[in-house]
C-alpha cells in the first residue's frame, strides 16, 4: 500500500474516531448538568462535578477541531503529508493527552488498570454514575487513538 493511501486511511480513521467521541461528548453535555447530575446524587461535590463537566466541554471542542481539520484536509488533493502530521500531533496533545491527563488533576489513568482488565481513568472524587459511564463509553476510542498516535508523542 503506498504511504499516502495508508496516511490517508489512517485520517480517515482517526476523523471517524474523534467524530464518534464528539457525537457522545456532545449527546451528554446536552442532556446533562451539574445541578441534575448532583441532584440525582446529592453526595456529590458541586464544584468538581461543574470541573469536570468543564474538562469534557473542552475535549469536546478539542476534538471537533480535530474532526474538522481532518475533514478539510481529506478532502483536498494531493494528501499534505507536513500538514496532516501537524494536524495528528494536534490531536495527540489536545485531545488524547488532555483525556488521559487533564488539566486540574480532576482524574487521573491508573496506568496498572490494563493489565488487571478495568477502566483505566480514577476521578479524584466520585463524579456520579453518569460521568463515570461517559468516560467508560469515550475511553476505549481514546485509548485506541492513543495507540496510533503515540509515534508523536516525542515529536
């Protein structure tokens, strides 16, 4: 397979991927609250369930630039090679490192989850059942992203 059909299966790839999170991201955030989500649980902490809320807001954002980035550079020929590594390392910084270590210590990765075969992501205090079925839901696709980005990641 010569190099740019494989670059460009790749951005494809990985446009579906952040597409897929920003559609689970974006279906939560307007469904959900603060205020609903800690009245649902009223052991919650108000202001790190609003953190946190705010954390995903920006993966959101992170991501859908990243979609839309792909997007226009799929669809221009030829494939901009400088281009679309800029746009990857982006993505690896943005959206895949802010995931897996946000800003605020609000979770952390529990880098030893893998091998005992559980979620990865620990919260710093209890987000509630629904944040913490997100983060289960969007994890895998980061984690996969993670694995075919992570060539960037000294970059």
């Amino acid at each position: 397979m010569p190099m740019s059909t494989q670059l460009f299966s790749q951005a494809e790839q990985i446009y579906k991927q952040l597409q897929e999170i920003e559609q689970k991201l974006t279906c939560f955030l307007n469904e959900k609250s603060v205020t609903s989500i800690v009245e649902q649980d009223k052991s919650l902490n108000y202001e790190y369930i609003g953190r946190v809320i705010k954390q995903f807001r920006f993966l959101e954002v992170y991501c859908m630039e990243g979609k839309n980035a792909l997007k226009r550079l799929i669809r221009s020929e030829p494939l901009d090679t400088n281009m679309l590594e800029k746009i990857l390392k982006g993505v690896y910084h943005k959206c895949v490192n802010q995931f897996f270590s946000p800003k605020d210590d609000l979770w952390y990765e529990d880098s030893r989850a893998s091998y005992r075969d559980k979620r990865s992501i620990e919260f710093q205090y209890d987000p509630g059942d629904d944040l913490l079925n997100l983060s289960q839901q969007i994890e895998p696709t980061f984690q996969d992203l993670r694995e075919q980005l992570d060539y960037l990641e000294a970059v």
